[in-house]
C-alpha cells in the first residue's frame, strides 16, 4: 500500500432474536471463534490519505457519532458537546452547522438524497427536516423513541428502535416508517425478552446503498435489510456456546473476569467486504467476511503504525465512500504515537500530528 501525501486542512440497543420469516434458505454456520483463514487488514488496502479538518470558523466538536457523505461534503454528528450536524468539505475546509430547531440533543440524522433533504431526530421523540443548506423545513411527533435511522427510499424509512414494548406484549427492534408522517407501517425482528443490565451504544449496522446489515446483539446472524424492509439472513456465525441469550445473560452473575459473548460491534462495509468485531471478555476479535468468496476470516494487524490506525478506525464510525471507507478520528489518541520521537511515524502523519488540528477525515481504498 502507500501513503498519499495529505491536503491540509467517530446507545443502548436490547434485543434477543426469536424466529420469523424471510426469504431464501439458511446460510451454512461459519465458525466465528476460530475462523479456517486469517488475512492481514493492510494486504487489503490500496492507500490511506488523511485530511485534517479546519476549526477556525466552527467551534469544533466533541464526538463523532455518526458521518454520512453526500455531494463531496461529509456531515458529522456531535450529539454532546456542540449538539449538532457539522459539514465540511472532502478537502477539510468548514462549511456550516446545522443544530436542532429547539437547540436540544440530536439522537441520530440522515440524509434523504432524493428531497435533497436531512432529516433529524432529536430530543422529545421528533423528527426534524431540514434542507442541506440547514433551513429548517418542520417537524413531526415520532410515536416511538428511535435509536437509529438506517435507511430512507421511496417507500419510507427503516428505523433502529432499539427495543420496544408493543400494547399486545410483543418486542420489536426494526420499524418501517411513512416517510411523510414518519407514523410505523410495519414492523420487523420480534424479540423476547430485555437484558436486565444497560449495554453501551453501539455500531451494529453497515450501509450499502440500498441495503443495510444488521447484527442485534445476543444474536449470531447478520441481516440484510433490503431497499423494500424485506429481512433475509446472510451470515450465520457459530460463537462455540459463548454467545449469551439474553435469558443466560439475565440469569448469570457476571465477573469482569468471564468471558462471554453479547453480539457484534463496529460493523462497516465496503466493496464486498464486512467488517466487524467482538469482545471475548477483554479481548477484542476482528473479523471480515467476504461476499465474493463467502467466507470469514480472522482479521489480522501489524506492530506498524498503519495497523494502530487502521484498528482505531475500525473501532469507530465509517461510512462505505467510492471503493473504500470514510471516517472522522480525534488526533488526540493518535498523538502518543510522537513519543520519543517514534521512527515509524509516516512523515505525512507526524506532521499533521505535530500540528494544531484536532480531528481528522481518514479515506481508505481497498485494492
């Protein structure tokens, strides 16, 4: 791979899956926990280019939940400190913020590329519309809290619950919504039970287009939400008994010493590749499943500096951008790396390291 010299300039899902319908047959269990082959994160990629972002006209973010790329601009969410969606160029340079009518916290945002139109949703359970040029356009009642907006077509939009509690008893996690009134057509995934203790947010879903896969946690198989809502199973992955069900989960006393399974995390996808890892007590396991070949694969890194990014990366928000992927990272966990004047630092990357840039736009290209 190479380095390309840079333009100056990263919840609470409970869920535990019961049986419905879907289309086509069960894919074959793929062992998770030790996977046939094992190929190295860096013999994928063609080269990495990082652009650090220019502040001097914003006032910066706090965290990076979220970023979408729309039109040769990037869009990032900082729910917490700045409570708002920041554009900026490709190149780095800032372009605008947009922030809640109301001025309140901003869960989750997406981008409706056909109205050419952002839609919010903040905090009361409301969705917020906005041009891309930030003129607020109204807002709209949700009937449910929502944790994620995954996707947006003509039909309507599906949406990450997270976990809800219908008047018949039944749990729900998927809902397909109008997407005028943003009311529930339909609703996907029926779970069981809710996990008695608080899991932290995480990125259990992965963008293609006009699919989404999705892994709710407690559960070994990886979903394909089509551009319609249809759900099918795509990968069925064999965690050797060391998943947790929720009702194991609820049942057991648990050490900071066990290792035990909860689902997938920091999911991403770009040109036939998911990526997505796992904690085994304190050991964090990274895999890749390819499309082409059907097959996963343990995900391997150097002692390099490269490897250390790409793992940072992976661990954080990315969004699938031409033949690779697109992230936002916090220098600032990046800068230990210029201790004792480290021999290994691509000069490119010391460079904007030793500079005043707080974060950074991260592309890759797979080869």
């Amino acid at each position: 791979m190479k380095w390309i010299k840079s333009v100056f300039v990263m919840g609470l899902i409970v869920c535990s899956m019961a049986s419905f319908s879907c289309g086509g047959s069960s894919p074959a269990l793929v062992d998770a926990m030790d996977p046939e082959e094992k190929i190295f994160f860096g013999d994928l990629i063609e080269n990495i280019e990082i652009i650090p972002l220019e502040f001097h006209h914003s006032s910066g973010f706090g965290e990076v939940e979220r970023i979408s790329v729309f039109e040769n601009q990037i869009f990032i969410l900082d729910p917490t400190f700045t409570k708002s969606v920041q554009v900026y160029g490709l190149t780095g340079e800032y372009m605008r913020t947009i922030k809640s009518f109301e001025s309140t916290a901003i869960w989750d945002f997406i981008i409706d590329e056909q109205k050419e139109e952002m839609v919010l949703f903040v905090l009361g359970n409301k969705f917020e519309r906005f041009s891309m040029s930030g003129e607020y356009l109204g807002s709209q009642n949700s009937d449910f809290p929502v944790l994620s907006m995954l996707f947006v077509n003509d039909g309507g939009m599906m949406c990450d619950l997270g976990q809800q509690v219908m008047d018949d008893g039944q749990n729900f996690n998927l809902a397909y919504m109008d997407r005028q009134k943003y009311t529930v057509q339909s609703f996907q995934i029926p779970f069981r039970e809710e996990p008695i203790l608080v899991q932290d947010r995480i990125r259990n879903y992965a963008i293609n287009g006009a699919d989404t896969y999705f892994a709710p946690p407690f559960d070994n198989n990886i979903y394909k939400l089509d551009g319609s809502g249809n759900v099918e199973t795509v990968v069925n992955l064999d965690f050797k008994s060391k998943l947790f069900s929720i009702e194991a989960f609820n049942n057991s006393k648990i050490s900071g010493e066990d290792k035990f399974i909860t689902g997938m995390d920091g999911m991403s996808y770009a040109k036939g590749k998911l990526f997505f890892h796992f904690l085994n007590g304190e050991d964090t396991n990274f895999r890749y499943f390819d499309f082409e070949s059907d097959k996963l694969f343990a995900l391997g890194f150097g002692k390099d500096i490269p490897s250390f990014l790409y793992q940072f990366m992976l661990m954080n928000y990315n969004f699938e951008y031409q033949e690779g992927l697109i992230t936002v990272l916090d220098l600032d966990y990046l800068r230990p790396l210029l201790a004792g004047g480290n021999q290994d630092l691509p000069f490119d990357l010391q460079n904007i390291l030793m500079g005043e840039a707080l974060f950074a736009i991260v592309k890759i290209k797979f080869l």
